[in-house]
C-alpha cells in the first residue's frame, strides 16, 4: 500500500458500525493512514476519543491490503471486529465495495463491502476459531463479580472462552432478567479477565426463532480491561460466540444467527453471525455509517 497523500485520510474518522443509524451500534474512531504513528499516539488518541476500540490503517503490500491495528483507551486489542467493520465501510467509502485483506496481530481477516439499500455492509472472516474450558474457581470469581449465581445460567451449554481473533468468557444466561440487570463489580472483573487474558465476557440470552427460522440472541459485553463499563457491539465476541454455539451443539453447523446487542445501553445495533460445515472459520456481517463531527464550541 502507497502512504495517502490527502490530508483527511490522517483525520481521525467517526464511524457507528453494526447499525445505519449514527446514534446506535458501537461507535469507533477510524484513521486511514497511520504510516508514521508509533504506540504513544495511537493509544493517545483512543483515549481521547474514549470509545471501546479505534482502528489504525497502516501500510502493507498488496491491493487493497492493509495492516490493522486496533486500541481501547487503555491497551493495544488484538482484534476488534466492529472497529473492522467500520475501517472497511470507510475504505470503500474511499476506494469502493469489494474485497478487502487486513493483517492483524491475530492472523489475516478477509472482509468483503457490499452496498445495500443505500448502506454499506461489511462481513469479516474470523481467523480460525477454538475454545476451552474456564477452571471452576475462575467461573465462580466470574460469577460473584457479575452477581449472578451458578443456578441462574442455562444448563447447557456450559460456560466456556471462546476465541476468533481475541478471548471471551461465554456465559448463556437462564433469562432474559439476567441481561436487562446487569450491574458488576467493574475492578474485580477487571482483575480476573487480566489474569485469563479475556478482552469481555460476553452474556448471552436465547430469544425464539426469527421468521426465517434463524437463532436469535440478545449478548451484553462488559469490558472493563479496556477502561469501558460495556462495549455496545462486539464483533470479535459475536465471532468467538458462533464457533462456540456450534461446537457445543446450541446451533447448527450451517447457520445463521442474528445477535441483539446494545439495546440496555440505548445504542441498539445488530450483527449476523453466519456459520458454514466446510469451513470452521465464523463471518460476522453489519452496517456501519460516519458519525457526524461534533460542533465546535466558539
């Protein structure tokens, strides 16, 4: 990839991604060039913005190939799938719909960009997913931090993490109640999610069919490791969350799942979680549209 030469691609960019509303979804800060940008700034600037993650394009070699990196106000993330979806709707916004390749810490992650009822809608390819089981001890520390008691998660399936790209503690909730309450101890879920290497944990609830037949969920993602109370739309736990559901049994290995995210927070947003037999890799599909710029004060 050529350096830009045009000055607003260094902007930082504001986009909403997984919805076409600007006021929903999970908002995330995009710079389109980041040649040149060393950790200090890139972490500096995320904290300004104070959303859950921000994008950083930098160079690399190919058409329509770029290196991605992502940062909450806190840390570097090793995959952030809306700040992805978002950096891929500004890029055709630039450059056109199509194919996409980002090089991320975690692996390569193919997205394709495709225009839709006036709207741009990305679907990212995970990196190769797996889980594995949380020791006894971690879920119980899990559990007390959120206020939610062992008896109050579904009997099956049973709590995992589960990884595409970055760690989430999976957590399938009896009901509904338990999602629309959520109240934690921000430190001390902190504290484990460090020592478990999780970037959230990522509670889910299983809602009936839709019409077409498709599973869907309401999901709920504190994040405290990356200095936010929750996230509003998590792309990497959406992918992490679907190889987990057809490992364990709870979908098909061909489907298509539509996870609700954000509604408690008053940023609604939507993801599509699609899953393939002959391919063990996850795709998670959504919109994403800029954020108007705030009004300067005089």
């Amino acid at each position: 990839m050529t350096p830009s030469t045009d000055p607003a691609d260094c902007q930082v960019l504001r986009y909403s991604a997984f919805t076409t509303d600007p006021a929903g979804g999970n908002p995330a800060g995009v710079v389109l060039d980041a040649d040149g940008w060393d950790d200090a700034r890139m972490l500096a600037t995320a904290a300004e913005l104070g959303y859950s993650e921000s994008a950083f394009v930098v160079p690399a070699e190919g058409e329509r190939t770029y290196g991605l990196r992502f940062f909450s106000p806190l840390a570097e993330v090793s995959f952030c799938g809306h700040a992805t979806v978002a950096t891929a709707v500004a890029l055709a916004e630039r450059e056109g719909v199509g194919e996409y390749l980002f090089h991320i810490s975690a692996g390569d992650v193919p997205v394709e960009v495709t225009e839709q009822a006036g709207s741009y809608l990305a679907t990212l390819t995970s990196v190769e997913p797996h889980s594995e089981a949380v020791a006894p001890q971690d879920l119980d520390e899990a559990l007390a931090a959120l206020g939610w008691k062992a008896d109050e998660l579904a009997v099956e399936p049973a709590p995992r993490i589960a990884y595409a790209g970055a760690r989430h503690l999976v957590l399938v909730a009896g009901t509904r109640s338990w999602l629309a309450d959520l109240d934690y101890d921000f430190d001390r879920l902190k504290r484990l999610m460090l020592k478990l290497d999780l970037t959230t944990v990522q509670l889910v609830w299983r809602d009936a069919l839709d019409e077409q037949g498709n599973p869907v969920f309401h999901v709920r993602d504190p994040f405290p490791v990356g200095g936010v109370v929750e996230d509003p739309a998590t792309g990497a736990a959406a992918a992490a969350f679907g190889a987990y559901a057809r490992e364990s049994g709870l979908v098909a290995s061909d489907a298509r799942l539509t996870l609700y995210q954000g509604q408690e927070m008053g940023r609604p947003g939507t993801l599509t979680v699609t899953l393939c037999a002959d391919d063990p890799r996850v795709r998670v599909s959504g919109s994403a549209v800029p954020i108007p710029a705030p009004v300067q004060q005089s």
